[in-house]
C-alpha cells in the first residue's frame, strides 16, 4: 500500500483529523494539516491500550465497501469558555457518492428554543450549492473550497471523509484491506504509536473505541466502532485552544451503504425569488 493511502487509512479510520483542513472553523493556534501527519509519523513511548487492528481495518473495509452512502446523523456541539457554556443540536442526513457528490439537509436546534434553522447543501461533483430557505438565499463555489472552507463539517465527519478520496483510490483501499487484514502490516508502526484503543459501554451497548490525542495541542479525536457489525456509530472530537474549550459529538443513527440513488437530487435549481449571495456562511443561530 502507497505511503498515501496508509495515512488514508487511519486518519479514515480516526474521521476527526477531517478538521485539520478546517482553518476558518477552528482557531487559529491549531496546527495544520501537514504538522498533524508529520506528528503522526513520529516516534512516541508505547501506550498501554493496544488497539485492536483487525477490527480497525474490517471497520474501515466496511466503511468504503460502495461508492456511495446515506447517512442519518445527531450533532451536538458545546462550546465552554470562562463564564459561556453553550451547546447547540443539528441533525444532518447526508446521501454521497465518489466523485464529489453530495446532498445534505441540516436543521440546527437551540436548547429551550423553537426556533429551527434549515439549510440545504448540494454538490453535482463540479459545483457546490449551500441553500437557506427562510433567507432565500444561496450561494456557489466549488467542491475543493468548499472542502476548505468552514462549512464543510455540517455534512458530516464520516460523509465528508467519503468524498475524501475518488473512485479509483477507495477502489485501491479496498483491495489492500481486501488481501491485508492487519494494518501492522499496511502501516509504519510509527503511524500507530499515539493510537489507543478499549471497549467501552455506550447508551447501554458494547462498543469498540480508538483514541488519538495530540497532547502538545490539547486536540482529541475518538470514535466508536460496532465490534459485531464493524459500523462506525459515534465521532468525537474535542480540543482546548485559548481558553476555550470545543467539543464535537456526532451520533451516528443510521448508515445505509446500499442506498438508490436518483442523479437528480445532486441538481440544485434556485427558487424563484432566491438571491444569489458571495458567501452564504453556516450559522446555527436565525438572523
């Protein structure tokens, strides 16, 4: 397996490190991309929890076995800082397909309050639409920005992992999985050293967690695997940076890898009376 791809494999497997390509949505004191993956190849002293890597790679296998995917997910954001502590909800349903394709509707919820913010993001693989109807208004970009920008969280960790890589390059994770269950093998050991991984109970079920943290940054990604199904069925991620503390939940409810697509719902038509704006910014709170 190529060098690229063995990152590929575990930063899938760990979905957070999405958030590395997020400047605009994380603080600025946070590190890039690159000093991540150069963190990552270091040397580190061995952890105690030795994570199991033959569930790791079924549960990647499982999460890139079709070239497309519908998922149901909660979010649930909290954002404490001295005298703040504010947590916001959305639930997202965002269908994908390689190749840059996407549809997500989003609505955001603020404890205590009745008041709903939707939003509709559609991408066709060349252009990328994000629609707010209760503003009547749009805008358009393209898939690379709009990866690079801050509102590319809002479809969701794992569909935006999905639409990570292109048919020819899941295609290629899947046969080296195929014929490699074990990642020691896949991988430089160096790649696992800060990687932990336990069972833990959630909501009443066994699950199977891995944990990357980068002490030096106070950044944290863990997420939960289904040991039996091999399904991804939570993400979080949380970090301190200025005082401030940022946690990320998202609660996977439903994936569906074997979903009917109609090419039409990657089309986007603005309503009449929709205006066209440079840049419609994400906000999960009502103008």
């Amino acid at each position: 397996m190529s060098r690229i791809l063995s990152i590929t494999v575990l930063t899938t497997a760990l979905f957070g490190l999405v958030y590395t390509n997020q400047s605009q949505a994380l603080p600025a004191s946070f590190p890039s991309k690159s000093t991540l993956y150069s963190q990552l190849t270091e040397p580190k002293p061995s952890v105690a929890n030795t994570p199991d890597l033959t569930l790791l790679s079924k549960a990647v296998g499982t999460f890139w076995q079709t070239d497309r995917a519908e998922t149901e997910s909660q979010m649930t954001i909290s954002v404490a800082e001295k005298g703040i502590d504010l947590k916001i909800y959305a639930r997202v349903k965002t269908i994908v397909q390689t190749g840059d394709k996407f549809q997500t509707q989003l609505e955001f919820a603020l404890p205590g309050s009745k008041t709903k913010v939707a939003y509709t993001i559609i991408s066709d693989g060349r252009k990328v639409w994000t629609y707010r109807p209760d503003l009547r208004q749009y805008s358009e970009t393209t898939p690379s920005k709009f990866k690079n920008g801050s509102n590319s969280m809002w479809i969701g960790v794992s569909s935006f992992f999905f639409i990570s890589l292109n048919e020819t390059q899941r295609q290629e994770m899947i046969s080296s999985l195929g014929t490699d269950r074990d990642l020691i093998k896949a991988m430089p050991p160096a790649n696992l050293k800060d990687l932990i991984g336990m069972s833990r109970e959630v909501d009443g079920q066994k699950l199977y967690t891995y944990a990357y943290e980068i002490n030096a940054d106070k950044i944290k990604f863990v997420f939960f695997v289904d040991p039996t199904s091999t399904a991804t069925k939570k993400i979080e991620f949380n970090a301190d940076a200025q005082g401030v503390n940022v946690n990320f939940d998202e609660k996977i409810l439903n994936r569906n890898n074997q979903v009917k697509i109609d090419p039409q719902i990657f089309k986007f038509s603005p309503p009449k009376g929709t205006k066209k704006v440079r840049n419609l910014k994400i906000e999960p709170f009502s103008s």
